[in-house]
C-alpha cells in the first residue's frame, strides 16, 4: 500500500511538471485576451446602449422609427418598441460566438507556445518559427483588444478578425520564415504583429515582385473626409460600415452608424447633418460655415427660428445673413433659400432636429 502510494505521488509529481505549468501559462495568457472583451462586454456596451437610449427623446425615438424602419407607433410605445430593435441589432447576445471563437482559437495556441516557452527555458536554445508566429499574433491581437476597449471602439467584426488573426498566425508564419532560413522565426513574429490589410498589402507586392506582375490600382479617397472634422481615421471606421460616399451618409441610418462605428451619437448626427448639406451645396457648405450654417440641422434652426420669426429685429437680421450668404455662395437670395428649404425639411433633417 505504502508503495503504492508513492508510486501515485510520483505519477501525479510527473503530470503536474509535464502539464501544470503549460496549462497555468495558458490560463494566464488567455485570460489577458479575453479580459478587454469582458469589461466591454459587461462595462463599455452598458455605456453605448445607455448613450443612445438616452440621447433620444420618445418623439424622436417615434420619428426615427417612421424615418428608418417605416414602423408607426404612437408615442408611448415608441421606447419600448426602439430598445427593442436595438437589442435586438446590437444586444450583448451578439458577442457570444464572436468571443467563443477567438478563445477556443486563443486556447488551442498559447497551450502550443507555452510549451514551446517551457522547452525554450529548459534548454537555452531559440523560439520555432511555429510558436513565433503565434506570440507574434497573440501580441497584435491582446493589444488591439485593449486599444479598442480603451478607445470604446470594439465590434464584434474586431472580435472575429482576430479570431482570424490568430487562426491564420502559424501558415501565415511558415510561409513567410521560408523567405530567409537565417532569420526564419524573426519573420514569422514580425508577421504576426501586423494587421491584416498591411498582410493583405505585403502578400501582394511579393506576390507581384515574384510574379513580375503589376496588379491593383490605388484606392480612391473616401469622399466623407471632405467634411469638417473627419479625419482619416474616422473616414476609416466610417468605411468599415460601408459609407464612403457623402450621399450614403446623408441618408443613413444614424442609429445603425453609431453602433457600427462606436463613434458618439453626437458626432454621428454633426457629420450626418453636414453630409444632408452637402449633398445640395458640396464645397459652397465651406462659405457658410461662418455664418454659423454648419449644416442642415443649423439650416432648419435658421428657417423656423430666424428667418420665420415674430420678432422684427430678429426676421432682419436673419435676411440680412441670407442676402450675405447668397452673395458669398453666388446665388440669388430666392434660389439659396429654396434650397435651405429642400435641405431642412427632409425626413431626415427632421429626425435630427428631434435628436438635438
């Protein structure tokens, strides 16, 4: 008996050296992968589902629901009803299989290189190309989960990119240590640590170099950076949701947009505003900035408020802006202000109006 139980004690010794430590630097790395995703999760949706169901009024919650679900609802169901849609599109649910799937892929790898690691530690000698190109993608994918939870600004497609990442991280590695033998796991990690258009764009100028061909042609500018206050980032995220014309994002859905980009609803419904403004007046919208006509929300403001106003003084001083206005624009005063009016009074100028 007492043999046996020694015999036991040093089986179970053997097991815990062969897997305990592989297994606790797997935990340990996949939990520093998922935590970003549960904070957001638990933490940053609450954020974003509040800011939305909060910026909107239940008239507007009503006239978003007529503008861009052609539902009607009276004004006390338009809440209930609009929460409902939005869980629906982007409740937590969403990020379920998402986050199933780059765990079980994050898993599977960190058991892969804590192994390697372990065997690296023991004895002294140099990381595979195989394990280098997990640690290369597992470092670019935990990093840009942080980055994103940092910047409120994770999707479930981020989550499923790496996903992706992580999945393609070992062939993507082998395929490219081939190019040097000499430097073969430097590349592989190298690799891992870009995103995956930059791949994208390397694959295919060595595919070219080695090919002698000469595809692709360069990429036209998203028209949104045309507006006041997009930069390229944000022209990018705005891209990412399949706008990159002034029009589409004149007629978008804003709510959808918001949720899309992770962009704040505010800023959404400025550069929507602008967009519906610019559809009529393309570069002559740069004039009337400084007259304080930023777009068609402010539009609508001066028609109703100004330029309709029962006040004398008020009613001159606005057609005094108008006159300045179609002077620096080079349009008549009758002319610009009919196209104030098709601007202003669009459907989805007057969700706007209602979101303010």
């Amino acid at each position: 008996m007492v043999s046996w139980l020694f015999s036991f004690g040093a089986q179970m010794l053997q097991v815990t050296h062969d897997y305990g430590w592989p297994f606790l630097i797997d935990l340990i790395l996949t939990f520093i992968l998922a935590y970003p995703l549960i904070d957001h999760v638990t933490y940053g949706w609450a954020r974003k589902a509040m800011e939305i169901g909060t910026s909107l009024t239940a008239p507007a919650k009503r006239t978003y629901l007529a503008t861009y679900q052609q539902k009607t609802v009276t004004i006390e169901n338009a809440t209930t009803d609009f929460d409902l849609l939005y869980r629906a599109w982007y409740g937590r649910h969403r990020y379920i299989v998402p986050i199933i799937s780059v765990l079980v892929v994050a898993v599977l790898e960190n058991w892969v290189l804590a192994n390697a690691l372990l065997k690296l530690v023991a004895s002294n000698g140099k990381l595979d190309s195989v394990p280098a190109a997990i640690a290369g993608a597992y470092t670019f994918v935990t990093w840009d989960f942080f980055a994103r939870v940092q910047r409120r600004n994770l999707l479930t497609g981020d989550i499923l990119r790496g996903a992706l990442r992580l999945a393609i991280a070992i062939p993507l590695g082998l395929a490219l240590s081939t190019l040097s033998d000499s430097v073969a796991p430097f590349l592989a990690f190298a690799v891992g640590v870009f995103p995956l258009d930059t791949i994208s764009t390397i694959l295919r100028q060595l595919a070219n170099k080695k090919l002698n061909l000469e595809l692709g042609a360069a990429e036209a500018r998203s028209q949104v950076g045309k507006l006041s206050d997009v930069d390229s980032s944000i022209a990018d995220r705005i891209e990412d949701a399949d706008i990159t014309t002034i029009a589409q994002l004149a007629w978008c859905d804003p709510i959808q947009l918001t949720m899309r980009t992770n962009l704040p609803f505010a800023f959404v419904t400025d550069i929507v505003s602008q967009a519906l403004a610019w559809v009529y007046l393309e570069t002559k919208l740069d004039m009337l900035r400084p007259f304080g006509l930023r777009g068609a929300f402010e539009i609508r403001v001066f028609l109703d408020e100004d330029l309709s106003s029962a006040d004398a003084s008020k009613k001159a001083r606005a057609e005094a802006v108008l006159a300045a206005a179609a002077a620096v624009v080079s349009m008549s005063v009758d002319s610009l202000r009919y196209t104030f009016e098709e601007i202003a009074y669009d459907p989805s100028t007057k969700f706007l109006s209602e979101a303010a």
